[in-house]
C-alpha cells in the first residue's frame, strides 16, 4: 500500500552548488525512472557521509559480494541482492525478495544442502578462513607501487625479465582492487549464514517473549573472548608496563605520540622495552580502524597513532593506582549463562526448551566468526587497502597529476586507472603526464561539492512504503523495522531516535566528534556523539558517561562495548551528529533508543 | 439456627484465616500472603459465622429471608420496599455481643499502640473495612455488590457499624435483583468482611508479573502514581509505567506520565481527598529505582508462591532510608490474585526443536518473509 510520507527517488532535487555531484559517481549508481516503484533507505549505517568518488567502491564491491553470496552461491531461497544508488552523495539501497512460491521453494532445495554445509563444518571452515583472510592481508602489504626510476635495473635485462616498471603500475593497481574485491566476497562468506542463526535465534526469543530487547538476546550470544576486545586489552597492558618500567611520567593528558615515541627512545632499556612491546602490540593489534572501514579517512591505530596516545594517559593514570585489572572474563560468562538459563526457565515447555538450546547453541558457534570478521576485513585488511591506494596516490603527486597522495581518494578507481595509463606513457615516451591540468580542477570541484554536500539531510527512505517490512535479515543489519518507519514519518524536532544499544538514562553535555583526529577535545564525563565508533574508540569509553552515533546497530561493537561499561548507548541514529551540537545538553535514553536535546 | 457463641470464630487474624468459604477471597487471599512472608497492612476478618450470628439475631426465624426469595426478579418496588427493611435491621438492629465484641477484640490488638488507650478510644487506628466475598467469581462478586470498600474508619464503634454497612450491601436492590434472576436461594447468602489498618503510601498502584500487553513472563510490569491507588482505579491519573525484567533486574521501560491528581489519606478521621498533584511532583516519576526493583522481587515471590502470574495492587510507606534493603521493607501488598487474561490463553509454542540446528535457518530462509 502506499502511503505518502518519503519522497519518491525522482523527485530528490540537487543540492544547489552541488548541482554536478552526478560527476563524482559511475552511471549505474543513478537512479533510475522505474526505482520510483520502490522502497529504498539511506544506508546510514555504512555510508553517514557523502562518498568521494572513490570511496564508492566500498559500496560497489561490496554489494556485488553480497549478493553473489545470496543470490547466487548459497541461493537464499527468499532473496537475491541488494542493489544500491547513490543520489547527493548518498547511498540508498533496496533487497530484491524472491516472491514467486515456486521460485522460493526451486531455490531452497539448493540452499538446504549448501548451507548445511557450512554450518556442519563451521569451526573448521572458519579456520581455513582466517588462513585466506591472513593470506589476503600479506598479498595486498606486498604489493608494490612502482617508484618509475629514470632506467630499469640491470637485472631486468640481464635476467630476460623484459617487463619494465610501468607495467606493474596498472597491473599492480588492478591486484590492489581485486584483492579487495576478493576480500568481500571472504567476508559475505560465511556473514550471511552467521547472521541467520542470530536472526532465527532472535526471532524465537521475540516470540517467546515479546518485550525482551535485542540487547537482552545480544548479551546471551555475546562472545567473551572476542579478538575486538584485543587492541584495547594491548593499551591497558602498555599502560601497566610504562609505570612498571617507570616511564609512566611520559603519558600526560595531552600528549602527543611522536614526542613520546622521541621522549622513549632517550630513556634507556626502560624505554626500549617499551618501543618494543608497542612494536609487538602494532602488528596485528592496533591495524584497528577508528571507523568501519568505509571511508578512506577510516584510519587505523597504526596509520595514526592519536587515537591510541589520547587512551592512553588515562590508563597509565590507573594503572598507576592499581586500577587496571583483566576483563573479568568468568564473570562475564557466568552473567551469560545466568540470563540465557533465566529465560530459558521462564519457557513453558520442554520443546521450546530445546529449540531454545538448539538455536543458542548455532548462534554461539557462529559469533566468534561473525565478531572476529570485522577485524581481518573491515579493519585489518581494509586499512591496509586504503594505505595501498594512497601509495599510489602519493605517486601520482610525485608525477604532478595531483597536489596529494590524499587526492587521489577523489578520483573512482576507473580514473585511477586512467591517470596511471597517462603517468605509464609519460615516463616511457619521457614527457611529462597530462593529467594535472585535467584532474586538478575536477578535484577541486569535488572536495567543494563533498563540503556543500555534507550539510544536506536526506530523507532516511524513499518510495512507497512496503506494507509490512519484516524481512529478519534487513532489521537485524540496518535496524529498519515498520515502527522505525514511522518514527521516521513523524519525527520529534528534539529527539533523536536510534537503536536502544545498551541500558540505562544519563544527562550530560554532547561532545560532537566527526572524526578521530578530533578525539583529544574529549572531557571527562562527557557524552561522545560521534558518525561512527568501533573498536579503536573503545579507550574513550573509559572517560564517557555515554554514547551517541550514526551508524551502528545492536550487536554493533560500540552496543556491546557500551554495555561491558555499563554505560547508556544510542547508535544507529543516522544523524545525530547533524543535530546535536558540542555543548548541547542531552538525556540519552538507552532503554528506549532516543536522545533528547535539552538546551 | 445454633448460636455459634463467643469465640474466635468470629474474627480471625489475617494470619490465621485460611478458608474462603469463611473468610472469603480477599480475607483469604491476605491471609496467604502472609503466611508467605508478605508485608500486608495488619488486620483481622469478620468471618461468615459472625455474618450468620448477626442475621439469626435480626432475623431469627428466618421469616425475613425467606420475603426476600419470594420476590419476583422484574418487581422492582417491591424489591426496593422489603430491601430497604432488611437493610435497615441488618445495619441497625439488635447485634449479638458476641460478635461485636469479637470485632471489638480484634480491632484494638491491631497494630501497636497501647491496647488500653485504644479501648478508651483514646487512641484510635485507622482501618479500611472491606466486604470479602465468599463467591470466587468476580463478575457475580461485582454484580452481587460485594465490592464495598470504607476507608479511614476509625474506633471500634465505627469499624462495627461499617461492617454491618458491608453486610447491609448484601440487601441492595441490585444485589437482590441479580439473585432473584438467577433464583439463588437466600439462606446461601454471606459475607465476610476484612479490616485492615490504613496505609497512606508514599506512592500505590498495581503489578502484573507478566506483562498485560503481550503476556511476556519475563518481565514485571508496575503502574504507580502519587499517594493512594485508587487515583489509578478510578482513572483520575495517567500512571507512571514500569517493566523490569525477571532475568537482569533492568528496568527496560519507564513511561513517566503527569499525574495530575493526587488521591491522599489523612488520618484521625479526615479521609481521603483528592487534589491537584503539587508541581513539582506532578512529572516525577513516582517510584525510585529500587523501590521497582524491590517490588518487582516481591512480584516474583508471590508469583512464585502461587506458582503463577499474579495481579498484585501494593502501596509504598513513607520511609526516607535509600538502602534498598529499607525499601523492601515499605512495600506492602494490598491484594493478589492470578492474572487471568494471558493465563486463560492458549499460545503458539515459540518454536519446537529440529533434526539439526541449522535446520532452524533452513526453514526461516524457506519461508517468504
């Protein structure tokens, strides 16, 4: 039924002074005029910012792996994949549901036996997984940018190689977004099978009790020992170590990491021990994103140490009062298994009781994968990719084709492609490349347009409304519900409205970051409003009294780390850092999802 | 008729009464409670044997009862001619001294002030007299006005003339009107009447342990407001709503609503009265954080008592103590009865254990959604 309310995809007009944004984007992103008979959201959760044009191909690979995982190679039975457009600079996307009953039940004879097999094989298959994922990760970090010497070595003709530097400009590119490519697919591998154990185990804890919260069903599923809790572990230890070595004067509020780093190195073994254990805990520990990996400004702990150093101070300060103690893992597990055998008591017979342990049973061998997934591919591998590709970028900089190696992340990878081909014929003819002058000005252009971009708000959805959204994977992932809807239809000027991550009420005053490099800003007990948080943010968490974000859903890394604190979390509001100001007071409700502005 | 003379059986403590068909529902209910351990306001039931001395008294042949069955169901003057005489004597007429001072007895052991004082009526307490109906269902209860609830009543004269009020109620026209449609006979007609010291709470209301809305057994849902209860019974407030889960204590809703009356007891005779709810207490939630847990957890042991879900109306005393162990201790209950609207419902198991885990995703895929 349709209902009016969401503006129809052709009626979006241009943002004006940013009416050429359509340049940024490949054709088959554009809206096209039959997409006005479907219902499409804005990607929030992914994609709160407007893409710089390369940065689509975080959408792009991404969803064409998706899909081939659903649609194609486990053949879901009720979906094929999702299709997405981008409209201002913002992603939309829509699942396409397989309808036809015939289709449905043609596809699930083929699903059964696959998926079996996977969930059959999990823990094994989940092994030789972490063996591509870690394979992926050393191809792309060998991967070289040419540096186009003024003559090949002499290897190269004495050893008949024959192939000179700027070949493997391109090819070197091409293997740089294959394995990206690549990545995705591993990465929707085994996700969406994973997310369909929590699905079925969600559904049944909602049917059995119908007022239970996904945070509630979240902290039975919850793994312990999860490879997210990692980075943040290895900082508490760095901080216990630096007062054991009595170099803890060093790590003062403030602080900045490279005049620690120099400040290190002229304290002796103390301070030598100390480079080295930070040295061990970097790799693989602090390849941890700030963000999620959709945005090439997403960088790791590693790209900058900021994020890190700010932790830091605040747990050298209570290590020195002895108060940093392990995670207190036993009673963590023993909080889990007292709720799950608390609801499962509460269950009238013994057959549910035993689809109960069935259904947990799946989600607990599936979580390690679906926690631990993040941090090879959305942070360790993705943080590598884009460190890559800026490699590349600092290349064409150093060919004059543009002022930074940042740049380049305003160019899509098909422009990359044709910059290097420009930059390859200019060092073998020995001209210089023509791509300066062409590229420059569109550049410009776009970082002027992404600014003129960022201010527009778009509508969370568009297009008819479905007449009943119930499809368990959309709300499990993005969180849209039909009561979401309508909250979105009917919105409160002064109430933000997101996913109920982690319980409880407080009152405090908003510190808005829209990224990490802005993290030092941050006072005690404030409440962190920020686009996107994650693991690497966890540190921050210490001197929070709450937490607001964009993006982010249930069983989202800040949901499950806000609740390990014990503190209020509202995530997934899609605009909270639009509407919220730095020094706005504010009640995050955690129980209900909303944050309220208050003066 | 035997006169059932003085003694106990007359008035029993709520501790000792046991027997619905002597102390009725409620009497019995409270009696329950606290043999379980439940903070009940004290009290005592006049049983139906005092209720059978009284009628044999006015009554002694029977003569007037049996005017009353004899009365034809639609003759509504008629009806409203004989009951009035009935009610008169059963309200006014000559009591057996037995039973009054069996009332008399148990109203000043009541509580703790100095049974002497009491007897002078130097010192009076302050008791709610309620009718305690010996018929289990509630529809024939409220259609056989058996509902009658006096609060504030005060020294022992008082307390005996309420409850012969409550006994008088038996003779209302409906009442009459209701037995007579259904030819019950008059000689099975009784009462017990519960009197319990008054309370006059901080904050009162009601509490399901399973939620009304959806029948979930896992949480405990609280309404409350300002004061008394009956601010919530009568709808003169929108009240604050709670749910607490069972299984991790977290108060996962908390729907503070303006309450714009406030129901309130005063003592020493001057009753309840209704006023506008002073400001700054009118958006405050009602209820702090431990007194919801507190009272969910006394939810639960009722529940678990009765072994299933319980509709429980309860007060919250005066106290000023923040430890949540003092809290616990201001919670009385002032009823509980099984929740029966989910519990006479029959519902869809949530699921039913499969050949093989996975299987469970299987079907969920398979399905259209």
């Amino acid at each position: 039924m349709e209902q009016a309310g969401f503006p129809l995809p052709s009626q979006i007009a241009d943002v004006p002074g940013a009416e050429n944004w359509r340049s940024m984007y490949r054709y088959f992103t554009r809206f096209q005029p039959d997409d006005d008979k479907r219902f499409w959201f804005y990607n929030s959760m992914h994609f709160p910012e407007p893409m710089p044009a390369f940065d689509t191909i975080t959408g792009e690979v991404p969803y064409q792996a998706i899909g081939a995982n659903t649609a194609r190679l486990f053949v879901f039975p009720t979906t094929l994949g999702i299709e997405h457009r981008i409209v201002n600079g913002r992603v939309y996307i829509t699942a396409n549901p397989v309808l036809d009953p015939a289709e449905i039940e043609r596809r699930a004879a083929e699903f059964g036996p696959r998926a079996g097999y996977y969930f059959e094989n999990w823990d094994s298959l989940y092994e030789g997984w972490k063996d591509r994922l870690r394979a992926l990760i050393a191809e792309i970090e060998s991967i070289e940018v040419p540096s186009l010497p003024e003559w090949e070595a002499a290897e190269v003709v004495f050893g008949s190689v024959g192939v000179a530097q700027n070949h493997y400009l391109q090819e070197n590119f091409h293997r740089v977004l294959a394995l990206y490519s690549k990545m995705w697919h591993h990465h929707t591998e085994m996700l969406m099978l994973g997310y369909g154990a929590y699905v079925v185990f969600f559904q049944f804890c909602q049917q059995a009790f119908p007022e239970i919260s996904d945070q509630t069903v979240g902290r039975m599923v919850a793994g312990i020992d999860v490879i997210m809790y990692r980075p943040d572990d290895e900082l508490r230890g760095l901080a216990v170590l630096a007062v054991e070595l009595g170099v803890d004067d060093l790590f003062t509020e403030g602080c900045v990491a490279a005049d620690v780093l120099a400040a290190l190195e002229s304290r002796g073994s103390a301070g030598e021990q100390w480079l080295d254990a930070l040295g061990k805990a970097r790799d693989p520990w602090f390849h941890v994103s700030s963000g999620d990996g959709f945005y090439h400004h997403h960088l790791s702990w590693n790209d900058d140490l900021t994020v890190p150093f700010t932790a830091l101070p605040g747990y050298v300060a209570a290590a020195r009062g002895g108060g940093i103690r392990p995670r207190p893992t036993d009673r963590l597990i023993a909080e889990r298994e007292r709720i799950a055998s608390g609801y499962r008591e509460l269950l009238s017979t013994d057959d549910e009781k035993a689809a109960f342990d069935q259904m947990l049973g799946l989600c607990r061998l599936v979580f390690p994968f679906v926690e631990d997934h993040k941090f090879y591919c959305e942070h360790w591998f993705t943080t590598r990719f884009f460190q890559k590709v800026k490699a590349f970028g600092a290349l064409l900089a150093r060919s004059d084709v543009i002022d930074s190696a940042d740049d380049v992340f305003h160019l899509h990878h098909t422009e990359v492609d044709e910059a290097l081909a420009d930059v390859s014929l200019a060092w073998a003819a020995g001209s210089p490349p023509l791509g300066g002058p062409h590229f420059r000005p569109i550049i410009a252009e776009r970082k002027r347009m992404l600014k003129v971009l960022e201010d527009w708000s778009p509508p969370p959805a568009l297009g008819p409304v479905p007449e009943a959204l119930n499809d368990p994977a959309v709300r499990m992932l993005w969180g849209i519900t039909s009561e979401r809807i309508a909250a979105w239809l009917n919105p409160d000027p002064d109430e933000v409205v997101g996913v109920a991550a982690s319980a409880g009420v407080v009152e405090g005053i908003a510190r808005v970051l829209r990224d990490v490099s802005e993290i030092s800003s941050l006072r005690e007990g404030e409440i962190l409003v920020v686009p996107v948080t994650a693991p690497s943010w966890a540190p921050v968490f210490a001197k929070i009294r709450a937490a607001v974000s964009d993006i982010g859903g249930s069983m989202s890394h800040a949901a499950i780390v806000a609740r390990e604190y014990g503190m209020p979390a509202v995530v997934g509001c899609g605009d909270a850092t639009k509407r919220i100001r730095t020094g706005d007071r504010v009640r995050v409700d955690g129980d209900r999802g909303t944050v309220r502005v208050l003066e | 008729m035997t006169d059932p003379g003085l003694g106990p059986g007359f008035a029993v403590t709520l501790a000792e009464a046991r027997d619905a068909a002597v102390v009725g529902g409620k009497g019995a209910s409270l009696g329950e409670l606290t043999r379980a351990g439940v903070a009940v306001p004290p009290g005592f039931v006049v049983t139906v044997d005092a209720f059978a001395a009284a009628m044999a008294a006015v009554d002694p042949s029977g003569a007037l009862r049996a005017e009353v069955e004899a009365l034809p169901a639609d003759d509504l003057d008629a009806i409203a001619a004989v009951t009035a005489r009935v009610r008169a004597l059963v309200a006014d007429g000559p009591m057996p001294d037995s039973v009054a001072s069996a009332v008399t007895y148990s109203y000043v052991n009541l509580g703790t002030g100095d049974r002497a004082q009491k007897l002078l009526i130097l010192v009076n307490t302050d008791v709610a007299v309620r009718s305690s109906a010996t018929v289990e269902d509630s529809a024939d209860a409220s259609f056989a006005g058996l509902q009658d609830t006096y609060l504030g009543v005060s020294g022992a004269p008082e307390v005996l003339e309420h409850v012969r009020r409550c006994w008088a109620s038996l003779y209302n026209d409906e009442s009459v009107a209701y037995r007579r449609r259904l030819r019950l006979p008059e000689a099975g007609v009784s009462m017990a009447v519960v009197v319990q010291t008054m309370v006059a709470p901080r904050a009162a209301g009601v509490m399901f342990t399973r939620s009304p809305v959806t029948g979930d057994r896992s949480v405990v849902a609280i309404e409350a407001t300002w004061g008394l209860g009956s601010a919530l019974v009568s709808g003169d407030v929108t009240p604050d709503a709670f749910i607490i889960s069972k299984v991790t204590g977290e108060i996962t809703t908390r729907r503070v609503s303006p309450k714009i009356k406030i129901h309130r007891y005063l003592s020493n005779g001057r009753g309840v009265t209704v006023s506008d709810t002073p400001t700054p207490l009118r958006d405050a939630a009602s209820l702090t954080d431990d007194e919801i847990r507190a009272l969910a957890a006394i939810g639960r042991q009722v529940e678990a008592h009765y072994g299933a879900a319980q509709d429980i109306e309860w007060a919250v005393l005066d106290g000023g103590a923040a430890d949540s162990a003092a809290t616990a201790d201001r919670v009385v209950l002032l009823q509980s009865r099984p929740e029966t609207v989910w519990s006479a419902r029959e519902q869809a198991p949530a699921g039913a254990p499969r050949p093989r885990p996975a299987d469970h995703v299987l079907a969920l895929f398979g399905k259209p959604l």
